[in-house]
C-alpha cells in the first residue's frame, strides 16, 4: 500500500519543508519524491505551511491577549446610542419631505426598518403640513404586537408648551396617545405609544398649547 | 430582512460574544496598542451595526464580514495615527508591518497556540531557535526520529488549524 510504503518518507517530509533535512537524508528523499506524486503532494502543501512561519513572531506564541471585560458594554451602549440616533434622524428625515416624496420614503425606508411584531403595515413618516412659520412638527408610527410606537419630533413652539398627542381611528373616533411638554434647548422628540393597531389608524394629531394640527396616516394613495 | 442580518442589538452582542476575541488579537498584533485596538474594536462593531443589512450569510461568514471590516478600521487608524506631527529631536517612529502580513503573522501565531504543545515546542526549537534535532531530542529524551517525526505532524496540524482560522491561501 502506497500510505504504508511512504511511511517512513512521510515523516521526513516535515523537515524538508523547513530546509532542516541534512543533504545525504535530502538526496534520498527527492529520489523517492521523483517517483511518488503523493509525497511531492503532500510535500508542496506543508511548504505552503512553511512559507509563512517566518512572519510569525515565537514570542507572541504563548497567550493571545484578550479584550477587557468592559469593552463588551462600551461596545453595547455605543450601538445602542446609536439606535437611538437613527431613530431621532428618521423622524427628522420624515418631515424634511414632502407627502408625495414621504410616501416614496416610507416604502424604501420600510424595507430596512420595519420593526418586527408588527403585522404587514409598514412603519409611517408622517408630515405636518400648515404649521406657523418657524415650528415644525413630524412623527414615525411603527407597528407592534401592542399596538402602535409613536415618535414625535416637535421644534418651534414656545418652551413649556404642554403637547398631547392622539389618534383617530377609521370611524373618527379620537384615542388620546399621551403627552409631554416641549422645552426650548431640550430633546424635542418624545416616545408614546397607542393601543390602536398602526393599520386601523387614520390621522395623528398634536395639541400644541391652545392649537391642534392633524395629519392623515394610511392615506389611500400611499 | 434577510435572515441572519446583523440588525438587533441581540445579534451584535452574539456576534461580539462568537468574534471578538479574534478581532481584539488581530487589533493587538496589527496596531501594537491595546487602547488603540479596543478602539479597533469598538468602530468595527459600530460598522456592521450600521451596514447589517448588506451582510449577506450567503456570500461569506459573519467572521470573515467581520475580519474585512476590522482590516479597514485598522487602515484608517493607521492612517490617522500616521498623519499625526512627527516626534521631535529624531524620535523614532515605530516601524509598520505592511497589514496584510499582519494579518498573516497574527494567523500564524493563532494556528500555533492551537496546536499541541509537543508539536510547537518542536516548531520553536528547531525552527525558530534554529537548534540541532540531537539537542532537541536529547533535552526532551525521546530518539532524534521522535523530533523529526514531532516536526512533521506539527506542520501538518498547523495546515489544518491555519485552515480553520479562514487561511485560505
């Protein structure tokens, strides 16, 4: 058998590889080599092997180093930071569009983020049109299992504005979705959330002080 | 969503808890800075966090996705490091490996600590201290043909872990 006639050949192989062969042991061997296309096989592939062992620094051979412990949180809230991040930029995104452009948005958009749970309605950019000059006012709904998650991005009211947000269902009921108060120099986005299913929502809309402005969610032609 | 995108804060600390310890040696052995390697580190995870959705399980594994992008942080580390003024009154700048025989030379050494110690210990001796196998095998007691033999299976256990760290040449 050819593995049992190449024993003894085999073991030499190593030492070849790495130049350690002494030169009458190496004569022999490559006379074997000659004539068996296993070993000169087996001989190119631990050269390959070999090729590379003087870039390895023996010194380095003992422990690997091992990242500290609180790299595994820096690194957690580092994403998490950035979640949140992403989350404000869409909101703002969402109302820098128009409505025609916004539903184009929501559909691209929705392919990357729509968060799970939440049955087939995509997530909603909604934009509020008719504002003072100067305020602005955008929202994301994302569907849940719960119900809807409503992000709103308020900028421009006068600060310690009480604002209270609702939804209207299909048949134009009102359901009071919470409500925070804007303050000037603050984080003007807010996190609420509704028992109303995003897909039977129709129109969001926002008290501001002693002004109301609506939006339409679903609008047919999205 | 494609299955298997890095797109929850779940899948990162998974991919973190399968990776990161690689990732960190490579960052180590490429920047020669702990600091600058936890940095390394950190940026890496941030990136695919950011492109999760182009990874693809299809086209190659999170390692190797993970590998790519950490080889580019450490370029651009490398490069801001580099721009940085030079050290006064002819202060020496450390010497830089060329990265793609850094990440060479991390694999080799990461193949070495996986392989029996017999297997290495030989590899060193022999090879890297460059000692006669009758010394080696007379220091170790066992016949020369022990030695020899020991170099053999050591290589071919290095090919097989270098194989399992994604060497691929």
């Amino acid at each position: 058998m050819t593995a049992e006639r190449c024993r003894e050949w085999r073991e030499s192989l190593g030492a070849h590889a790495l130049g350690q062969l002494p030169a009458e042991e190496r004569a022999a061997l490559e006379a074997h080599l000659e004539g068996c296309a296993d070993c000169r096989a087996e001989l190119e592939s631990l050269a390959g092997v070999a090729r590379l062992m003087p870039l390895a620094d023996p010194e380095r051979f003992g422990t690997a180093p091992t990242p500290p412990p609180a790299l595994a949180d820096r690194v957690a809230a580092t994403i998490s930071a950035e979640r949140r991040t992403e989350r404000r930029r869409r909101v703002r995104f969402g109302l820098a569009l128009g409505g025609a452009t916004a539903a184009v948005a929501v559909a691209v958009l929705a392919l990357f983020i729509l968060p799970g749970g939440g049955g087939d309605t995509p997530e909603q950019h909604v934009s509020f049109n008719s504002l003072p000059p100067g305020m602005e006012i955008g929202a994301v709904l994302e569907p849940h299992a719960f119900g809807t998650e409503i992000h709103v991005y308020v900028k421009g009211a006068r600060s310690g504005s009480l604002c209270r947000v609702f939804l209207r269902d299909p048949s134009g009921n009102r359901l009071p979705a919470g409500s925070f108060r804007y303050r000037w120099g603050d984080d003007s986005q807010a996190i609420l959330s509704s028992a109303l299913d995003l897909s039977r929502t129709a129109a969001i809309g926002i008290r501001v002080g002693d002004r109301t402005f609506t939006a339409p969610v679903n609008p047919p032609d999205a | 969503m494609p299955p298997g995108a890095l797109s929850r804060e779940r899948d990162v600390r998974e991919a973190y808890a399968a990776h990161a310890g690689e990732l960190y040696g490579f960052a180590v052995r490429s920047l020669g800075d702990s600091g600058l390697a936890e940095e390394a580190v950190q940026e890496t995870f941030l990136r695919a966090w950011r492109a999760g959705e182009r990874f693809d399980p299809q086209i190659g594994s999170l390692r190797t996705w993970l590998f790519a992008i950490l080889r580019n942080v450490v370029i651009d580390l490398g490069r801001a490091r580099a721009s940085r003024p030079r050290l006064a009154d002819g202060g020496v700048e450390p010497a830089v490996e060329p990265l793609d025989d850094a990440l060479l030379a991390w694999q080799v050494e990461e193949a070495m600590r996986r392989i029996g110690e017999q297997h290495r210990r030989v590899l060193v001796e022999t090879y890297y201290r460059g000692r006669p196998y009758s010394e080696v095998a007379e220091e170790l007691g066992v016949p020369e043909g022990t030695v020899k033999s020991r170099v053999y299976y050591g290589l071919r256990a290095l090919r097989v872990a270098l194989e399992e760290i994604g060497y691929d040449g």
